[in-house]
C-alpha cells in the first residue's frame, strides 16, 4: 500500500510542482510518497525506541547512545565521545552528561588510552548489550510475523533499500550541514 501524502502537504507539494510537466509532476508524487512512508517509519521507530527506552529507566537519547556504542564495536571500531556526538548530533556537553549517567548504571565503560591520554574510548558492558539484544528481539519477532516468508534474495533486496534510503538521509544531513552557517560562538 502507498501511503498518500496528507492534505495539507498535498497541497503544499501540488503548489511546489505545479510548473513541472505532468511526467515529472508524477514522478515527484510517486517520490513524494516514499518520502512520507519514510517519515512515517521513522517517526514510529522512533516511538518503539523510545517506549523501550523508558521501560528501561532510559531516555531515547541515552538509549540511541548504547545502540551507536555496541554497534561501533560491530563495525570493528571504537567509540569514541568525538564519533558518537557526530553520529547522533550532540554537542560534548550533553553527551559528556549522557556518558556519566549511563557509566554510573554500570551500562558503559570510559577508558583512557595508554598510548595518548587526551583519547577517551567508550565500551559496552554485558547489561547494555543485553539490553539492545532484548531490544531487537522484539523488533525480530514483529518483523518475522511481516517478514518470515522472505527467502534470502528478497531479505537482501529490502536490506539494500534499507541502505540506499540511510544513504539518501546522510546526504541530506551532509547537505544541510553544507548550507547552514556556522553559529558563532
């Protein structure tokens, strides 16, 4: 099922297009669509994140920090407070709070490196992974009951989706990044 884009912003996107020839205009409300079931998606994930979240004593925020720390250490790297602050768009102040909380529950460690002391690494800890683990199950259990019957290739090509969408979101952060003035300080 397509998700049409709600009144208002059918609106706004049929004023936005109306120069456009009528293929073009069509294929932008094709897009147009996407981008709304994307949005969509995102808002509800976002939701079921957070209702985990603070069934756990956490905030989204604090939540999002452990999931970005134990999947940096999936992706063969080390979290660093530099590398989450980017990821997630904190400034160091807030995330320097985030990291004392979530080291004081036991669910990260800080670490100084021996080698150069100004480096700082972030670790999960056994209850944090478990914590995400728990996480994902429910999201592996909702997905299977949509999903279960998807053979590898088709797992596969809505991964690669997935991807190219996450890809779409990171250019527009980048660009946005690009266009905005830097604030003064």
């Amino acid at each position: 099922m397509i998700h049409m884009l709600p009144d208002p912003l059918l609106e706004l996107f049929e004023a936005d297009t109306a120069e456009l020839p009528p293929a073009q205009r069509a294929r932008h409300a094709r897009i147009a669509s996407l981008v709304h079931a994307d949005q969509v998606q995102a808002m509800t994930v976002r939701t079921a994140s957070a209702r985990f979240a603070h069934a756990h004593q956490l905030n989204l925020i604090d939540f999002q920090v452990l999931q970005t720390v134990v999947a940096s250490r999936g992706a063969d790297r080390t979290a660093t407070p530099g590398s989450i602050s980017e990821q997630l768009s904190l400034s160091a102040s807030t995330l320097t709070s985030i990291l004392e909380r979530l080291v004081a529950r036991g669910l990260l460690v800080r670490e100084r490196d021996s080698a150069d002391r100004r480096r700082i690494s972030v670790y999960y800890t056994e209850d944090s992974a478990r914590l995400v683990m728990d996480y994902y199950r429910h999201l592996t259990a909702a997905y299977d009951q949509a999903y279960g019957d998807l053979d590898d290739a088709e797992t596969r090509s809505r991964v690669e989706f997935l991807s190219v969408l996450t890809e779409c979101h990171e250019r527009v952060a980048e660009q946005i990044d690009t266009e905005t003035p830097a604030r003064s300080a």
